[in-house]
C-alpha cells in the first residue's frame, strides 16, 4: 500500500496557486515602476526647470515601494484559508492540505467507496448456509481462519463466533490473499476463507451453494464461501446497513454538479444493490485495491477534477491519486494521510458540507485578491506622481491589510466595531469595580 500510495503521489496533477500566479507578473511590474518614476521625475524636472526635483523624485521611488508592497495579497489567501479551516472544525472536518480549499470547487465526478463510508461499516451476519458441517462448525472455523486479519468482514465473523461462545481454535501459516480473502492452518487442516472466486480458483467445486449466493448478493449481501482442505463447507452472508444521510447526500452531490461513481471490491450484485438504492449508474465492483488508483487516473484522463472518498487501507492510494482525497470517518491512519480532508463525522453530508465550504473559501480568497489590487492600482499610479509621503502610503496599506482581515473573518465592520466597543466598555466596568472594591477595602 505504501508504494502505491507513492505511485499515486508522483502521478498526481499539479496545482498552481492563484496568487502565486499573480504575483509572478505583480512584483516585477512594481519593481519596474519603483525605478522609473524617480528617473522620470529627474529628467522631467531638469528638462522643465534645469533644477532636478530629488525630493519629489525620491519620495515617488519610495511611496510606489511602499504603496505596491504585496502584503495584503500575500495574506490574502492564508487568511481564507485560516477561516475556511475554522468553520470546516466547527462541522467536524480537517481540511489538512490548501488544495482543498482550492479544487474541491472543481470537482465534477466523486468516487464513492461503498463499505464504510456508503454504509455503516459494522457488517453482521444475515444468513449461513452448511454443505459439509454444521453451523457451529462453519462458524468457528471461519472465525478461526479470520481471527488474524483487520478487515471488517472478518472482524464482524469473529465477534459473531465469540457473542455464540465457540470456542475457536487457532490459526498457523496465516495468509491473506488480497482483495479474495485468507489461507490458514487450523486444526492440521488447511483451510481457504473468501470469495467464491478464491474457492472456485483453488479447484473447490461451490455449486451446492450457487443458488444461495446468487439470492444473497442480488439483496446487496456480501457472501464469504469456506473450504476445509479442499471439500466446501458451506457460505455465511453478510449485511450492512446504508448510512441514514446516503440517499440525500448523494443525491446533493448531483445537484450540486458532481458525478457519483461507486468503486467497491464487493460483488457486482452486492454493488448494483447499493446503487440502485442511491441512483447512481457509474458503478466499479470487483475492484482489487491496487485498481482503485487506475480508476481514478481513468476518470482524470479527459481533465476533469476527480474526488475519493474512502476510509480503508486498500483506499489511500486512490485517496492519494484524487486531485482531492477526502477520508471518511473513522478512516484509516493511512487513508487520513494520504487525502487532503479527513471527516471526523460519520456521515455522508460532511463531503457536501467540505464542498461548500471550499467554495466559500476560494470566493474569499478571490474577493480579498481583488480588494488588495483594488488599493494597490489606484495607489501606485498616485504614488508615482511624488505627491504622496510615504507615510500616507503606509496607512493605505495598513487599511488595505485591514480591510482583507475584515473580509476574511467574515465580519460586518460595524459588528467588529461594536465588539471593539463591548471589549472597552467591559474594560472600564471591571476597572470601576476593582476601584470601587479598593476604596472599600481602604475605608
């Protein structure tokens, strides 16, 4: 996982910053004027009067300096940002990188990975059926077969075993087959726990259970097959829930222009269910971890912003590969890693709630950009006339800076005034009552 997710790194778009592109063209222009209008106001005086104008020439030079000096477009965006990141708290989301604020807005498909982040993530078993054993028996030795892996489908089968109180034996030369399912040693016996293709791979004849499966994963269950040195044991299903907001939030995300793909390495039926219940028609089933990231550069290819979201392991290099990768609640120290935003709430709504906020955001950041220029190109011309000390030139910039603070924080002036004001008035009060407390203590 970790040299997928560096394989994603190194194929991930670039992002330019929008300040970063201004500025490229804004500071040499400034320079360039910082330098020609003091020698435009020497040889223009001496030509005129034959007395060169030093002072007004100079303070041309140093009140352009002054007056063009970028500071409230570099705190333009840093201080969007910093309020984007404030309210995206308050909604309990991490916006961890500054692409996020930027390019969540363009985002137009969104990758879906379904257990964990569609649904509850807290499979159960639904249905068991035996072909050579008993229930009991399935279940203990697919516990025992599954007690060393992390995957939520395994977990769900041991808690099972363990709430029944079987006892379940232990498991030697434990190996996971990615994205099938597991081999082990239980017993003296070699056993195979996973998809029906892992069975059926292994030479393990599943048609006793064929109709079983077909009925299970066609109502969205999740269907692990078990084999016990090569004879089939028998199949346990598996529910999860769709999370209570799913159906609304997906259905925001279309609304709010972005296309939803469901990616999952379920089966195709299990996966059509799901779908079919959230409406979306982009469906990915099957889907080894390593193809998620595939996945994802696909839909990139003809330029569109593509965002995942996910919260497993065998995510984070799709996450990682996403011009935005969002790790859904309770995700994976790797998933968090590797995306750009990480939801602390466990619903699907926090990703549309993330999106307004990137919208917001980079509004603000465009709008503070404007009002820095704003100030910046009607002072520069006037400071190029020497007209202007460069002191007045510091107190526009010092009310260029504010002005962008004011925007940022999302603050009417006067409501920032009236608190300015409650701050003095609470102020003078205590310092009454300290006053009032002392010349009692004196008398």
């Amino acid at each position: 996982m970790v040299r997928h997710v560096e394989d994603a790194r190194a194929l991930k778009p670039g992002i330019l910053h929008l300040v970063d592109k201004v500025l490229r063209v804004y500071t040499p222009t400034v320079l360039t004027i910082s330098a020609t209008a003091p020698l435009g106001w020497l040889v223009g005086s001496w030509a005129i009067s034959g007395d060169p104008d030093v002072q007004r020439a100079v303070f041309a030079a140093l009140s352009v300096l002054v007056m063009g000096y970028p500071c409230a477009v570099g705190i333009a965006a840093p201080l969007a940002i910093v309020r984007g990141t404030g309210a995206a708290a308050d909604h309990g989301i991490v916006m961890r990188t500054g692409e996020a604020f930027q390019t969540f807005r363009l985002v137009r498909r969104i990758v879906l990975d379904k257990t964990g982040t569609l649904t509850q993530g807290r499979p159960t078993i639904s249905h068991l059926h035996v072909v050579d054993a008993d229930t009991d028996r399935l279940l203990a030795v697919v516990a025992a077969a599954e007690s060393n892996s992390e995957h939520p489908l395994a977990r769900a089968v041991v808690t099972s075993a363990q709430e029944k109180g079987l006892a379940i034996p232990g498991a030697e030369e434990f190996e996971s087959v990615t994205g099938a399912g597991v081999r082990a040693t239980v017993d003296g016996h070699h056993v195979l726990v996973g998809r029906p293709d892992l069975l059926t791979d292994a030479g393990v004849d599943i048609n006793p259970l064929a109709t079983h499966i077909q009925d299970w994963e066609a109502t969205g269950h999740t269907v692990i097959t078990a084999a016990d040195d090569g004879i089939l044991l028998g199949a346990i299903a598996l529910g999860d829930e769709l999370r209570p907001d799913a159906v609304d939030a997906v259905d925001r995300m279309r609304r709010a222009g972005m296309e939803p793909v469901l990616v999952t390495g379920d089966n195709h039926r299990a996966a059509q269910h799901i779908a079919d219940q959230l409406g979306i028609q982009q469906v990915h089933a099957g889907i080894r971890p390593e193809a998620k990231a595939e996945i994802v550069r696909h839909l990139q290819a003809d330029g569109t912003r593509v965002a995942m979201v996910g919260d497993g392991i065998n995510d984070a290099p799709a996450l990682m590969q996403a011009d935005v990768g969002i790790a859904a609640g309770g995700g994976t120290d790797i998933a968090v890693e590797s995306a750009d935003i990480a939801l602390l709430r466990n619903e699907v709504r926090a990703v549309l709630d993330a999106h307004n906020i990137s919208v917001r955001s980079y509004r603000r950041t465009r709008t503070n950009v404007g009002l820095a220029f704003t100030f910046n190109g009607i002072g520069v011309p006037l400071a190029t006339t020497g007209l202007i000390y460069p002191v007045w030139a510091m107190i526009a910039m010092a009310a260029s800076v504010t002005t962008i603070f004011i925007n940022s924080i999302g603050t009417r002036p006067s409501l920032l005034f009236q608190a300015i004001g409650s701050v003095g008035r609470q102020t003078r009060q205590r310092d009454a009552e300290q006053a009032e407390a002392e010349h009692t203590r004196v008398a």
